[in-house]
C-alpha cells in the first residue's frame, strides 16, 4: 500500500516507520523543512529508543521516505493519515484545529482514486466529519473516506506500543474503508491483535476517555499518597494491595508529582470543554485536572519541607526534567512549575536530564545545565528527583553526599527506600510514605484514637 503521513511529528514518525516495517511505501510529510531534510540525511530528530534503527532500515530499504511536498505525496496514495498537533487552543483550551483542518484543505486538493483519509491526531468528536465537510468543500469530485484511527502509543515505549498495540480502533462504516484499514494493519490482524470497528464518533471519543480515566487512576493515587503521609502508612503498600485487584489493575498507580505530558494535560481539558458544548459537566475530570494542577506546584513546597521551610538563596538540585523517562518530551512537563516554584520561593535550581536539555532550555531559561547527575548535585541543599531515568535509580550515594552542601534527597517518584538513604546519612523525603520508620523528615502525628 502506498502511505502519505501528514505530521513527522513523535506520533508520525512513528507510526509512518512502523507502517513502512509492515512493507508499506510510506512518505512521511512535514511543513518543517528543517525536520525533513536531517531525517533525509538519516537523523532522528526527537529522543525515542529503537526508533534510529527503525527509520534506518526502512529508509535504506526505501519504504520510507520523507518529503515537504503535501500534494505530491497525497497524490500517489492510497491512504493519507493526518498525524499532526492539535494543542490547547490558547485562551479557552479546546483543542486548537487549525493545523488538522489546514492538512485536510490541503490534501483535498491533490486527492487522486479513491483514497482513505484518517485522522490520527487526537480529535474531538465530531472533527472528522468536519475533515469530510472540508475535502467535500473543496473537491466536490473527490472519490474518499475518512476514517477515525486514534494513536494510542506512549513515548518512550512507542516502538512497542506501535506494533503490540492492546488495540487498534477503527472508526468507520463505510466497507471500502474499512478493507483499506485491515490492508493497513494487516501485520497485526495477523498477530491478532484486538481490532475495535465502531462509528467515527465513538472512536474520537474512546480517545479521550481513555486519556482522562488514566490520568484519573494517577490524580487519585496522589491523593491517597497525601492521605497516607498523615496517616503513617506507605503508598506503595496501599497500590499494590489496590492494584492486585484484577478489576483496578496495577498501572498508573505510581504516585508523582503530577502528571504531565503532551496528551494528557491538553486532553482532559478538551474532553471537558468538549461536554461544555454539548451542556454536559464532566466533574470527575475537572477535580482531576485541577487537583493536578495545584499539586505540581506544592511539589516546592514538599522540597521547602525538607529544608526546614525556607528556600532563600539555597541551592536546588532537580535531576529528571522530561514529563517521563525515555523521551525528550519536556511538554507540561511537572518540572516546569516544580522549577518555577522553587525559583519563585528564592531557590537556585541547577538541573540535569539525559535528553531533554535541549527542550527545557527553549522554556527554563533562569536555570544552570548541567553535565551529569552529581555536578547537579554539587553545592546544592537538596536534590530533587523530578523524572525517573534509569540513571537515576543507582546513584552512587558515596559520591552524592560528598558533593552536596546538605545530604537532603526529596524523591518525588519513590525509586530509593528510606533505609537505604538513611544508611547512607540522606535525609530522605519521598511521595506518600509514611511516618515509618521513625525519624523521617517533618514526621506527621501519627492520629491516635480518641480516647
Ligand atoms: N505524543 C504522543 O505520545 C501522542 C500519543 C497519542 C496521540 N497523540 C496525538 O497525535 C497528534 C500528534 O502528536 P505529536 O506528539 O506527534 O505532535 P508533534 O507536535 O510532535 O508533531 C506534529 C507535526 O505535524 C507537523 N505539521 C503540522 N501541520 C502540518 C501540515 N499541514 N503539513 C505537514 N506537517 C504538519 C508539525 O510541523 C509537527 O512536526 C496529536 O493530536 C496528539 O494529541 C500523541
């Protein structure tokens, strides 16, 4: 099948490599003539593992090419994907379309035989119909359909994600599509993997529901980590005795700082501005957005905590600033209004990550970059583990403590134990543990029964 991508973006480049490892001739299109000419020249512009050689290979084996030309590519395919942002518009938080409406006027154009034209991008419901009233518009004679094909793959896993998908959906009624979207996907028919066939509109919106009920699953287990640090019982217990319920599951009750991210930030806010149109209140998501708004924020105020309360003039170690490990993301990342926040208490921030430097310094622009995690780390009052690499979970505490100016550890993702810090002459503070053993940090009563 011959493919055209609209959108090399982290789910376009993707998908588009992935499709061309399936056997498909994909011409992966963007507007940014610079992202194109450095994946022409076989570089990969964003920070995904596996990717490189995905690209790699395909690109040599010439089932993947990468082009500015819209229409060209439009012209020579059988199936168009529009894969590209559709951020929070700025001012009221619907999802911002114009980008997805631009690529539909423009492929409308250069449409030749009948072609399947999907929305990837995460869209609301309706966005697709709109995509067919616009390619109408402009092409009356346009022989197409347009299909609803939700991306559900996660950075940092998204190789993976792409091609062992928990399942596919497929938003269409109309049976040539619908053969074109089992052509597409054929490899993973083959491996069996779930294939949902539904309206359009139910497929836009399976989207969103899912993202809101994950970033659910997240908010509450921060809250109970609250709860928990009053009571003197320890989080981790508590989700896993949750989790093992078959019917919860034990993912994405890891309790943070916050969530953040490319997705779901911007897409629970669209879900509810979307039911706001149609004089339906999602409460359940609007507490979770803004108990997660609020809650980054106090993340400064937990590392204040450990510092007795102030944070004038004191030095800040944060390691880890992408939204999560894996990936260059740095998209409301928690980092940002952690830093901030700090920033705004009198504190001075130095900050490591392992790829997302490049992007934090476009948006935190007051903070010192440093090499690796114990440069971070020296001088500084405390260190804050804000994201949890891989590098960060077996740091030499020898060396750490030799470095800093305190031995003082707040570790917002919970990868040390508080044993293991408190032999090595840390004053540990994470998320959600409780007041055992004793002699934590700012300890909180231990609630006794009235008597
Ligand atoms: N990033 C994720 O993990 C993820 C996962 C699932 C779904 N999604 C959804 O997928 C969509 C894309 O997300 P992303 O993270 O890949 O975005 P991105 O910002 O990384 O990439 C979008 C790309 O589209 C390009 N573009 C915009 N208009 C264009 C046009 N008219 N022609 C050609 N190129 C154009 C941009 O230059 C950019 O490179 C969004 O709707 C997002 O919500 C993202």
């Amino acid at each position: 099948m011959r493919v055209a991508m609209i959108g090399t973006g982290y789910v376009g480049l993707v998908s588009g490599a992935c499709f061309a490892d399936f056997g498909h001739h994909v011409t992966c299109v963007d507007k940014d003539s610079d992202k194109i000419n450095s994946l022409n020249s076989g570089i990969v512009p964003i920070y995904e593992p596996g990717l490189g050689e995905v690209v790699g290979t395909n690109l040599r084996d010439g089932r993947l090419t990468f082009s500015t030309d819209l229409a060209e590519s439009v012209r020579m395919s059988d199936a168009v994907l529009i894969a590209v942002g559709t951020p929070s518009r700025r001012g009221d938080g619907h999802a911002d379309l114009s980008f997805v409406y631009a690529a539909a006027r423009e492929i409308a154009t250069a449409l030749a035989g009948f072609t399947v034209v999907i929305t990837k991008s995460t869209v609301p419901v309706g966005t697709s119909d709109e995509v067919e009233r616009i390619i109408r518009e402009v092409n009356p004679t346009a022989d197409f359909a347009v299909v609803s094909n939700p991306e559900f793959l996660r950075e940092g896993a998204a190789i993976r994600d792409f091609k062992h998908p928990d399942r596919i959906v497929i938003g269409t009624e109309h049976s040539r599509a619908k053969e074109a979207m089992a052509e597409l996907y054929r490899p993973l028919y083959l491996n069996a993997a779930p294939i949902l066939y539904t309206t359009r509109r139910a497929a836009e919106l399976i989207k969103y529901a899912a993202n809101a009920l994950l970033a659910t699953k997240i908010t509450f287990i921060n809250e109970i980590a609250d709860l928990c640090e009053k009571v003197g019982a320890d989080v981790q217990d508590v989700a896993r005795g949750v989790g093992l319920d078959n019917r919860i599951g034990s993912k994405f009750l890891h309790p943070g700082p916050g969530f953040g991210g490319s997705c779901f930030p911007k897409d629970s806010v669209a879900l509810i501005k979307t039911a706001h149109d149609y004089d339906v209140s999602l409460r359940i998501v609007e507490a979770m957005v803004g108990v997660n708004e609020a809650r980054k924020r106090a993340m400064a105020r937990k590392v204040a905590a450990a510092l007795g309360g102030s944070l004038r003039g004191k030095i800040i170690a944060v390691l880890g600033l992408t939204f999560k490990p894996d990936t260059d993301d740095m998209r409301e990342a928690p980092s940002i209004a952690l830093i901030t926040a700090l920033q705004d208490m009198g504190a001075r921030v130095r900050a490591f990550d392992p790829a997302g430097m490049e992007q934090a310094k476009k948006i935190l622009t007051d903070v010192i970059y440093t090499e690796g995690p114990y440069e971070c780390a020296e001088d500084a009052e405390a260190l804050v583990i804000a994201t949890e690499w891989e590098q960060f979970r077996a740091l030499d505490l020898t060396i750490l403590k030799q470095v800093m100016a305190r031995p003082v550890v707040v570790d917002l993702r919970n990868v040390y134990r508080y044993d293991e810090m408190s032999r090595h002459g840390f004053a540990y503070s994470s998320v959600g543990l409780g007041t055992y053993p004793p002699g934590r940090l700012e300890p909180s009563p231990i609630l006794a029964p009235a008597s």
